[in-house]
C-alpha cells in the first residue's frame, strides 16, 4: 500500500491509483489520515467475488420480497449499514435523522480536498467521495481514534497472538540483527567499489 501526503496528493494521480486498483493512504504531517479506496471496475470486480454468496442470498430476499409485496432494503439502508461498520460508536446512536445525515458520504472535488475535511469528515462520521473531472475515483475513510480502536478490538487475539510470536522469537534467537547492522552491510559493499 502506497503512501501519499495531502501536499502531493493531485487528481491525475489519484485517478491512476483508481484504475490500477491500488489502495492509497493519506497523511498529513506524517500521520494518517485517511484511506483510500480506488472506485474501478477492479474494485467492484473484488467486492461481487468476495461477497458473492451474500449478494446472491440479497437477490434472492429481494425477489421474495418483490413476490410478497413486502418492502425491500434500499441502498440508502445499506449505505447505512456500511456507516455503521465504519463508524461504531455512532452505530449505538440510532436511526434518527440527524445521525443518518451525518453518515452519508459527501462528494468532494480532489482539488478541494484537504486535511481538515478528512479530519472533520471523521468527527462526524463520514466517508468522502472523491471525484476528478466529475468521474468519483475513490472514496476516503477518515482515520480516527475510534475506528483505529474498533479495529484493535475486533483483532484483539491477532494482535495479542503476534506479540506473543515475536517475544518468543526474540527468547530463542542466538542473535538478532539490527538495523544498524543492515544499513551498514549495504553501504560497506557500495563504499569498496568507490575505492
């Protein structure tokens, strides 16, 4: 995954990154701030393969639904559903309309985007939908305290199982490499050519 800082990030970069498919962070000042998510038929192509049972069993409950004439699921219910997974401590909030507002996605100009947006987009618990030239490219996922939190508890074990992986590593090595060692095997092989 490629970094980028919100100084150098321009559309025709970002466009490019889209149609390769290639997920982007965002920083500012070093820190991440958002995640990018190219919007390309590579992406969508992703989404349909790994969620194609649930898409199918979506289809089939529409079509049941549709011969029942009981109402279906919209995309605006859907929309705030993947909110909702993205922004957890908005979820216990409730459906009333001032949260569903400030969980819908607001479609920024790449020219127009900056740090406080993603910032503020974050706080509210938005997501961003970029676009360049009026074609959306990407959308951005605020990084924030509580999503960085969230994930952390949903991954727990994983990462208390590779603290525990790496302590045992670190007991049963004869001897670690440093960094400092690296760098300098590198460097001595360059500096005996230049003699």
């Amino acid at each position: 995954m490629e970094s980028v800082s919100i100084r150098n990030l321009r559309g025709k970069t970002l466009r490019d990154k889209a149609r390769e498919g290639k997920l982007l962070t965002i920083t500012n000042r070093g820190a991440l701030i958002g995640v990018v998510i190219p919007v390309a038929s590579a992406w969508l192509e992703h989404l349909i393969d790994y969620n194609l049972s649930h898409l199918q069993q979506s289809i089939d409950e529409a079509e049941h639904a549709m011969a029942t004439g009981r109402p279906m699921a919209t995309l605006r219910d859907v929309v705030a559903q993947l909110h909702a997974v993205l922004n957890p401590d908005r979820a216990a909030a409730g459906p009333d309309a001032d949260v569903a507002e400030a969980r819908s996605a607001l479609t920024v100009r790449i020219g127009d985007l900056t740090a406080n947006l993603i910032e503020e987009a974050g706080a509210s618990g938005r997501t961003l939908a970029i676009t360049h030239d009026r074609e959306l490219i990407a959308i951005v996922i605020p990084v924030t305290r509580d999503l960085v939190e969230f994930l952390l508890e949903q991954n727990m074990s994983r990462v208390l199982y590779n603290v525990g992986l790496a302590e045992k590593e670190m007991r049963t090595a004869g001897s670690m490499t440093s960094l400092d060692q690296v760098a300098a095997s590198t460097q001595a092989p360059a500096a005996s050519r230049l003699v």
